[in-house]
C-alpha cells in the first residue's frame, strides 16, 4: 500500500484560495468608498449648486479677470475708507482744547523753579528795570539820596543816589510792623491781643528827643493800638513794646529784623535796634523802597488802617491803670501823621517818616490814583528844623508823584487776555492729553508811558496785545521753554514781550508716531 505525501499541494491549495478571497474583500472595499465618495462629491455639488452665495471664494475664482480686479479694487477701497475714518477721527482729538488737563501740584512747582530760574529779574526781584528805554527824568529833587518806583510791578522809574548806605531813622519802624502782620497771619498772635509793657518802654524812660506814643506804667493797650503809635505818631516807645512782646526780648527782635530783611535780599539792610533811633542801622532808597513796595503789596491792610489814620489820641480813660480811671480822656495826647502830605496830596495814604540828625529828613511815601500806585522814598532831605524838613519832603514828594501820575499808568494784561493759550503737541508720547498749554512766563502789570494819548491813562487803555503761537508743537515738548510770545504796543513801540513757555514735558513718540502726527499736521 503506498501513501503520498499531500502536504506542500494542500499548504499551496489553501493559500491560493486565501489570495483570492482577500483580492475579492479589497475590490469589494474599494468599490463601497469610490461609491461612497462618488455620492458625497455629488451632494456636496448638489448643495453648492442650491446655495452658490456661500462659498465666495468660488464665485470669485469663477469670476472673470475683469471682474476680479473690480472686486479687488473696491475691497481696497473699502479698507481705505476705514483708515481715513479712523485718521480723521484720531486727527479730530487735536481741535479740541478742552483735553488740556490741569497740571499737579508736584509739576506746578516744578514748572514755578525753573520759571524763576530761568527769569530771575521779571519774577524773583521785587525792582527792575523798565522793559523799554525812555528818556532819564530832569526831575528837581533836593534830598540827597531818592527812588521813585511803580508799586504794581517794581519797575523804577527814577533815582538818585538810589543806592548810598543811609540810616533809615524811624522808617525801621516799618519793619516791625511787617513782623507782626506776619506772626497774626501765621496765627501766632491776634492785634488784639493785651500786651505788657516792660519798663524801658515807659515814656518816662527813653530819651528826650525821641518821638513817643506815650507809653505808661500800668497801660491797658493792645497790639493794633501799638502799632497805630508805630505808623502815626512813630513812637519809639511802641517799638520797644511790640519787640519785646513779640519776640521776648529786643535782641531777640533784632535778630529777626535783620533775618527778614537777608529773606527779602536786602543785602546793605541793617539793624542794631528797633526804633530807628540808632545811627547804625543803615539801609539805602533803593532797598527801603523795594521793602515798601513787597509790605504794602503784602499787607495792604497796612495802609488802610494804620499808615493813613490822620492822627491819633493816647492814652484814653481804656488804657489807663486803675488808679488813673478817674482822670478819663484828659491826659490823651493829640498828634497828627507824622507824613506832611497825607490830606493835602491827591491820593497819598502813607507811609512812613524818619529823622535823625545823620541822615536827615527821610520820608517813604506813597499815592495811589485811577487804581495805580506809586512809592518814593527820600533819604538826606534838606532843612535846619522839622519845618524845613518838611517843606522838603513836600516839594521832593509832589515832584515826583506828580510827574509820576502824569507820565505813566498801569495796563493789566490779566484783566484783557486768556490764562492760556491750548496748541496741539504731535509727534510726542502724550499721557495726558493731546495738547500743551503755552502761558506768559510772567504777569507783571505793565508801566505804559505818555506818548500818544490825552493822558498816561488813555495810553494804558490803547495798549494792543499781539500773540504769536505756532499750530502745533512737533516731535516733544520740553516744560518751562518758550514756543511762542506776547508783544505788548502802544502804537509802534514795543513796551515787553512776554515768553510764552509750555507748562508740561511730553517725550518724543516713536518712528510710527512721528509719521502719522506729521500727516496730522497737514490739517492744523
């Protein structure tokens, strides 16, 4: 019997029918997916053909080449519309002021520093000189040494020997008063206040030529009634008082005095006592005039009150001790102003005389007319006895004011032109707000001459403004520098041109910045 070996024809067999069947499953699987992508190609052709509208980019790219670039354009089109909106509305931002913010306290006292640094003589100093020439006065004035000054703004007008060293006499009493209108104001006192009066103040205890407001042991007198002794009947006495009460003692006083007057930059100013009595205390015109005119400007209460009371009655039944009551008004003492020309000048309410026999007749007077102020000050007046030296102060006074009054008047430029003046700040990091404001770097009264008018006061209304501002600051704006000016004119002639300087910094914008602010300023 034989047996055949079938394996290798049996392992061949089924592996022949297994190729086949996977061949079959294959065609079978993909001839299901080319049907299947065959009908989702057909649906989505349907669905294409329904709603042609939403697949733009076909509508496009079935478009002819005419039509395409139509479509381009007015895509461009409309993309440059946008842009121009948005520019014009960004370049909008720069016509409108009202996006000036207010400065900070911190960068309005940054501004103030470098205002006064940079203009020391038009801010800080309390005299300078006029802004424009003028022809040197011919005045005839007999004191030896004379100032003559505008109180609104310190510009002097005329001198003398305005700055020979001179003792002051009783116009130190001036500062005395300056101190004690100081210490009210910081509330340290009140003027009516009680004070004590020590010994030396007695008027039986000063010398025999001194002037007096009639001080006595066991007054009742207040600090106001003081200094109405100090301004009308300059007594020296009163001064005493007032020193010691305010500072404790008259060295202490002293110091003060002379303390104040290194604070106002008076550097020729010097003080031994408070009275004026003493020949070593010394000043000059010029600086007692520069003293005047920051006191009254300071306190013009001063004036109004005390410097222009006609006279005064001390002591009356108030102010006598107890065991005096009894006696009433009958031992005031009468006396009138001490300053010759209060009540007999136009417009004259001050402000102080001075006499010892080393420097004479001196007299700080003032006047006020039509709301314009002028101080003079005269020191080494002429005369032998108060009834010459009087006469002189009268006649160097009135030849000064006089001419004063009719050579000259206030114009305010506040009172007449905007406090600011917006300008549009491009090209520059703006972080808070599109525009700078551009403001006088002073604000001095300005001192008008008589040269066309019927009066010095006509020319003062005919002065014209002219204000030069640039459209717009590019590319940074530094605070404190000037970027544009005011011509003040009467007529042709220029009497100040003011700086007008930017109130805040701005950093330069970027490169980008930069370019889209200058194509901003084509429209300013």
């Amino acid at each position: 019997m034989e047996f055949y070996d079938i394996t290798d024809e049996f392992i061949d067999e089924r592996t022949k029918r297994a190729k086949k069947s996977d061949t079959k499953e294959k065609k079978s699987k993909v001839k299901y997916i080319s049907e299947f992508d065959g009908e989702f190609e057909s649906s989505a052709k349907r669905k294409n053909s329904k709603n042609p509208s939403k697949n733009p980019i076909a509508i496009f790219m079935r478009m002819s080449p005419f039509g395409k670039k139509f479509v381009l354009a007015l895509l461009g089109l409309f993309i440059l519309a946008i842009l121009v909106c948005a520019f014009l509305a960004y370049s909008a931002t720069f016509t409108k002021s009202e996006n000036v913010k207010p400065l900070s306290d911190e960068e309005l006292l940054s501004l103030n520093e470098k205002l006064d640094s940079s203009y020391p003589e038009q801010r800080t100093a309390i005299l300078k000189k006029l802004p424009y020439s003028v022809t040197k006065a011919n005045l005839d004035v007999w004191a030896g040494s004379a100032i003559l000054i505008d109180a609104s703004n310190g510009c002097v007008l005329f001198e003398k020997n305005a700055d020979k060293i001179i003792p002051p006499a009783s116009i130190a009493k001036l500062f005395v008063m300056y101190i004690v209108f100081k210490e009210v104001e910081a509330g340290r006192f009140s003027l009516d206040d009680v004070v004590p009066l020590p010994e030396r103040s007695w008027a039986i205890n000063m010398p025999s030529d001194a002037s007096l407001m009639f001080l006595g042991q066991g007054q009742i007198v207040t600090l106001r009634e003081l200094l109405k002794g100090l301004a009308v009947a300059s007594g020296n006495d009163a001064a005493l008082a007032v020193a010691a009460y305010i500072s404790g003692s008259t060295k202490a006083f002293v110091e003060r005095m002379n303390e104040e007057c290194a604070a106002l930059g008076l550097k020729h100013t010097h003080f031994v006592e408070p009275s004026g009595y003493d020949e070593h205390n010394v000043t000059t015109a010029r600086e007692l005039a520069a003293f005047c005119c920051e006191y009254i400007r300071r306190f013009p209460q001063s004036v109004e009150e005390f410097h222009s009371a006609p006279s005064i009655k001390y002591p009356l039944e108030k102010n006598l001790p107890s065991w005096q009551k009894s006696k009433g008004d009958s031992t005031a003492i009468y006396q009138k102003n001490t300053n010759p020309l209060l009540g007999v000048m136009e417009g004259c309410d001050g402000i102080k005389t001075g006499f010892i026999y080393e420097s004479r007749y001196n007299l700080a007077l003032t006047a006020k007319r039509n709301g314009v102020r002028y101080i003079s000050v005269t020191m080494m007046g002429t005369g032998v006895g108060s009834k010459q030296g009087n006469a002189g102060r009268v006649h160097d006074g009135t030849e000064m004011m006089e001419w004063a009054f009719s050579s000259f008047a206030d114009f305010a430029p506040e009172s007449s032109l905007p406090e600011f003046y917006p300008v549009a700040a491009l090209g520059s990091k703006n972080t808070n707000g599109a525009f700078v404001k551009l403001i006088p770097a002073w604000k001095n009264t300005i001192t008008v001459p008589h040269i066309n008018g019927e009066s010095a006061l006509a020319d003062a209304k005919a002065v014209k403004a002219e204000v030069s501002i640039p459209k717009f600051i590019y590319g940074g704006v530094e605070a404190g520098k000037a970027y544009g000016q005011i011509q003040y004119k009467l007529g042709d002639v220029v009497l100040e041109t003011v700086p007008l300087v930017a109130d805040r910094s701005y950093e330069q914008a970027g490169l980008f910045g930069r370019i889209i602010d200058s194509l901003v300023s084509w429209r300013l």
